[in-house]
C-alpha cells in the first residue's frame, strides 16, 4: 500500500491550504484594522496587509511552479 | 470504431466538464463573489488552460487497473466504447439527480465493467483497484474536509475582531474573502483541467495505440490534447446548474471566509496529489471541503441527509457505470449489429434524459438563490447574543 504517499499528500494539502488561508485571513484583518476610522494606528498597517496578499500570492504562483512540468519542478 | 470511440471519449469529456464545474463554481457562485454566467466561462477558460498544462496524468490513465500490455490482455477499441458508455450513462444520471459524483469513477468503473464481461475477470488487477480506486475514494473527502475544517477555523480566529475594552464584537470586515474566492475558485477550476482532461487524453491515446496508429509508450499527440481541452471546457461552460445547487446550497450555507478556506483545500488538495501520484477524485475533494468547512463555522448547520444521498452516490457510481460498461461489452461482442444498438441505444437514453431535464428547469437564472443563500443563515435559537453579534458581521456584505 501506498501509505507514504497517502500522508505526504495529506501533508502537502495542509501546509499549502494552511499557508494560503493564513496570509490572506492576515491580510483581510489588517485591511480590516487599517480600515477604522476611530482608533489611533500606525501608518504601517496597510502596507502590511499588502505584504501578506503579496505573500499569498507567492505562494501560490511558488507551488503552480512547483507543479507545472514545463518549469521543470 | 476508433472514430466512433474518439467521438464517445470526447462526450465523456463534454459530460465531465459539465458535471464538474460545481466543484470549482458552486462556491463562489453561492456566495455571490462571482456572477454565475462568468464563473463558468471563467472556469472554462481556466479549463482550457490546465488542459495544455500538464499530461503527466495522460500517461498512466487506466494506471494498470486493467493489465494491458504484453503479458496481459489486449484492450480492444471495443471494450473501450462500452466502459465509456457506461461512463457517460452514470454521468447523465446523477446530474440529473444534482448528485456531484466522480467522473473518474464512473470511467474506471465502465471499463472494469467492459472489461469483466468482455475479457473475464482476471483481467482486472485488485490489488491496483484498491489502491488506485477505493482507497482514495475513503481519504479524498477525509482530508480535504480535515483541511477544509482548520482553514475555516484559522480564518474565522484571524480576523475576529474585539473591542479590546468591552469584549464587545467589533465590525468583522470580511469582504476581502470574496474577492479572494474569485482566485482560489480559479485555481480549483485550473487543477481540474490539468486533472481531468487528461484521462480522456489517456483513454483516446489507448485507443489509437490499440488500433496500431500511434507508437506504443508515446505521450498523447496534440490534436488529442488541444480537441479534450476544448471539449472539457464546453462541456464547463455548459455548466451542470443542477450540481452547483446541491454543492453551493445544498449541503451548507457558505460564506466567503468559509468559501476561500474551502477552496484553498480542494485546489492544494488536487494539485498535491496529482503531483505526487496518489489521484484523489475532484469531486470528493470538492465535496469533503464543503461539508468540512461547514463544519468549521460555528452556527452553520450541514445537511447530513444531502451528504449520505451523495455519499450513496459515490458507492453506486463504480457498480453501476461497471453494469451498464457490462452490458454494453456484451452488446458489442456481437459484431457490427451490436455496436449499432449499443451506440443507437446510448444516443437515444442521453436525449432522453436532456429531454427529461427541460421538465424542471435548473439554469444559472435559479441555480443559486445568492441573497437567500447569504441571509437566511441558520443560527440557534439560544445563543441570542451571537446572533446579534452575527449579524454584525454579516454587514460587510452590503458594502461591498
């Protein structure tokens, strides 16, 4: 049985699934924090939350390219 | 015959595209980030692309579940068309049904079908069946649902918000997840192309090797990569409303948050496993990260019934595509007589059911019911103060 396969798979789905969902909840919740009018906040929020759509974004063009043969991966 | 069965595989592929644009669709759509017209066409084009991507999948399609090859039986053109009519029959039948069922499985079973009646049952090798068939059948919705669970989890933790002096729930703002669906849904629709096609690939490429035009070992040749990219992605555009209502409403309400937690799980889950050669069904996935993420979500209901009408589904699709691939190899077996009534017979079941269909209308008009899907959230009664709290967050929707 393949049963190396079966957890390198469930394992690879998680820390891809995980990572994305991660920096992009990070993401939303910067905007979201950056967004507020009341509160006093550091300059430095929004670019942040751009930091980690970036990130997510990375992420994902990093494991397409890992997959993609014609990139060689 | 081996135009005839080009032909046949290429329907499959049409029925397959259509049948399956639910998994990467149906969220969105439910949730109202895309409208349903453009998430199929987006989907298709996404389709098309994936198709041309890779062919790593086209290579081992029937992945030695039949013994082919020299020390095994010989697969004839004939086999190949009766696996592939029940195939396409099962299909029909459960987007009729709105059941998501895995097209994988109903090819898999037609063939073992055609090939049980048409060579004997030696010709099948168990061992490969298990591994390559059911096993994944039981893991796919596990661990995408797993991951579909903790992803929801994360996502809602994430982006919570308190007023750090009263406690009390602040504006979520979680609009950004909508838009954020509008990629992941790509990308499952992407992995499905680069997934999907690719068996029908295989199937044609088996049949011209069979039928001594192509040389044996050979990749598939570009006319049959670029016709089963183009045929999966009409058949996705095509869309199987049916299915997106069950998928997008029918098991659970989705949300945005919960939408892109999902679909980050069925695309890493697809891509990963085709990747590293333990094929996981899209539609399971697709499924398990639904129901998964439903679970996530605190205060969303999943409808266990429409989860065991699926999962009954899945348990018929390789019995049953291996009975109809069954009586069809019979059929065939007979000579040209027979294979003119199985293909008259398979022509006339198809338009019957598409007529059948046209009874109860199911379009992208009525697929979805979008505002209702994100208003009439389910709360519990008793957690009056959560209830408050959730509409709360639920107001970020109207500014987007």
């Amino acid at each position: 049985m393949k049963w190396l396969e079966l957890v390198q798979v469930a394992g690879a789905t998680l820390v891809a699934a995980v990572t994305v969902v991660v920096l992009y909840s990070l993401g939303v919740r910067l905007t979201a924090i950056a967004g507020d009018v009341t509160e006093q906040k550091p300059a430095w929020l929004r670019p942040l939350a751009y930091v980690c759509f970036g990130l997510c974004g990375a992420a994902v063009l990093f494991g397409l390219y890992l997959i993609i043969p014609y990139f060689g991966g | 015959m081996v135009a005839l069965v080009i032909a046949l595989a290429l329907f499959f592929d049409f029925t397959n595209g259509f049948h399956d644009t639910a998994n990467a669709m149906a969220t969105p759509i439910a949730t109202g980030a895309i409208k349903p017209k453009t998430a199929v066409a987006l989907a298709a084009v996404l389709n098309l692309v994936g198709a041309f991507l890779s062919t790593e999948v086209a290579k081992t399609v029937s992945g030695g579940i039949i013994k082919e090859g020299s020390d095994g039986v010989q697969i004839t053109p004939d086999i190949i068309f009766a696996g592939l009519m029940g195939a396409i029959l099962w299909n029909m039948i459960t987007w009729l049904k709105g059941l998501p069922s895995s097209s994988s499985h109903a090819l898999f079973g037609g063939l073992i079908g055609a090939a049980i009646a048409g060579i004997g049952i030696h010709s099948i090798n168990f061992e490969s069946l298990m591994q390559k068939v059911i096993l994944p059948a039981i893991f796919a919705p596990i661990i995408a649902g797993g991951v579909a669970y903790l992803c929801t989890r994360l996502a809602y933790a994430l982006t919570s918000r308190h007023d750090p002096e009263s406690g009390t729930k602040l504006t979520q703002k979680r609009g950004g997840f909508r838009t954020g669906q509008i990629f992941t849904s790509s990308l499952v629709a992407l992995a499905h192309g680069t997934n999907d096609a690719q068996k029908t690939m295989g199937i044609i490429t088996l049949v011209l090797i069979a039928a001594g035009t192509q040389e044996p070992g050979t990749g598939p040749q570009f006319w049959v990569i670029a016709s089963c990219a183009f045929a999966i992605a009409i058949g996705t555009y095509s869309g199987g409303w049916r299915i997106i209502r069950t998928m997008g409403s029918g098991l659970t309400e989705v949300k945005p948050a919960q939408g892109f937690a999902a679909e980050s799980s069925t695309a890493s889950a697809i891509l990963a496993s085709s990747h590293l050669g333990f094929a996981l069904s899209t539609t399971q996935v697709a499924s398990g990260s639904v129901i998964g993420s439903g679970m996530g979500r605190r205060g969303t209901t999943v409808r266990w019934g429409t989860a065991g009408r699926i999962a009954l589904g899945w348990l018929f699709t390789l019995p049953a595509a291996g009975i109809v691939g069954a009586l069809t190899a019979l059929l065939v077996m007979t000579g040209v007589v027979g294979v003119i009534i199985a293909a008259a017979a398979g022509t006339a079941a198809v338009l019957y059911m598409f007529l059948y269909s046209k009874k109860s209308h199911v379009g992208h008009h009525n697929a979805v019911a979008v505002e209702e899907a994100g208003q009439a959230v389910r709360f519990r009664k008793k957690k009056k103060k959560a209830m408050s709290a959730s509409t709360a967050k639920d107001e970020p929707k109207g500014e987007l």
